[in-house]
C-alpha cells in the first residue's frame, strides 16, 4: 500500500497539518501565500491529499537543501563536521 492510500482524498486543514506534522497556523499561512494549492468548500478550506504529498515532499528537499548548506558551511569553517 502507497502513502497515497492511506490518507483520504481530501482533507481539512487540521487534518493536513497533523499529517504534514505542522501547526495549523503554519498551514494556513502557506495556504494563504499559495504555496499549498486547496479549494474551498462553503468556508472550509480542502487539500487534496495528492497536492499536500508533493508539498511534503518539497519541504523534505528543502530541508536536505539547508542542512546540507550548513554542513558545507561548518566544513569550510573547520567546526569538524
């Protein structure tokens, strides 16, 4: 089974942020700044399940992104690592 198939089509904000592992404030925000594509539904705002999977996986890169960036960094400044 995929991760695509253990989570519901659709999900509420609460709903994606606890599977993103965010806050729901942080969520918002991304929403808001159209980071994260969702649709409204009466005054609710929905993630699609397939949109918030290629968000996570952007956030994963660019964590490696900066991590990798500070390791190059503490490397060029001889901190050993």
């Amino acid at each position: 089974m995929s991760t695509s198939d253990s989570i519901k089509p659709i999900l509420s904000e609460r709903e994606a942020a606890a599977f993103l592992i965010v806050s729901t404030a942080f969520l918002v925000k991304q929403l808001e700044n159209g980071k994260l594509p969702h649709c409204k539904m009466g005054r609710h705002r929905r993630i699609e399940s397939e949109k918030l999977l290629e968000f996570k996986q952007s956030m994963l890169r660019d964590t490696e992104e900066a991590l990798q960036t500070l390791a190059t960094q503490a490397q060029e400044l001889g901190f050993g690592y």
